[in-house]
C-alpha cells in the first residue's frame, strides 16, 4: 500500500478508499490525494 507523497513509480494505482485509478507516467511523480474522495491510501494495479 501507498500513501499520497509517495514516489512509487510509474504505473497505475487504485484509491482504496473509492477505487477511483490514476496514472503515474512517471518515476519522479508523486501520488496526489485521490481526486474523486480526497484519499490517501492508494495500491498498484496492473
């Protein structure tokens, strides 16, 4: 699990709060907060 600040790398992550997903394209990009319900928590997919 991942939380929003993290630098994961890039690919694809689901919010575990309302499943909204988000693309990171790339390895310097932060997870922001979830722009649908504001979450924090966020895992990979894909």
């Amino acid at each position: 699990m991942y939380t929003t600040g993290e630098k994961p790398g890039k690919g694809r992550y689901k919010c575990v709060k309302c499943g909204e997903i988000i693309r990171l394209d790339d390895n310097s990009d932060t997870l922001p907060p979830c722009p649908s319900c504001h979450g924090t928590k966020w895992t990979k997919v894909g």
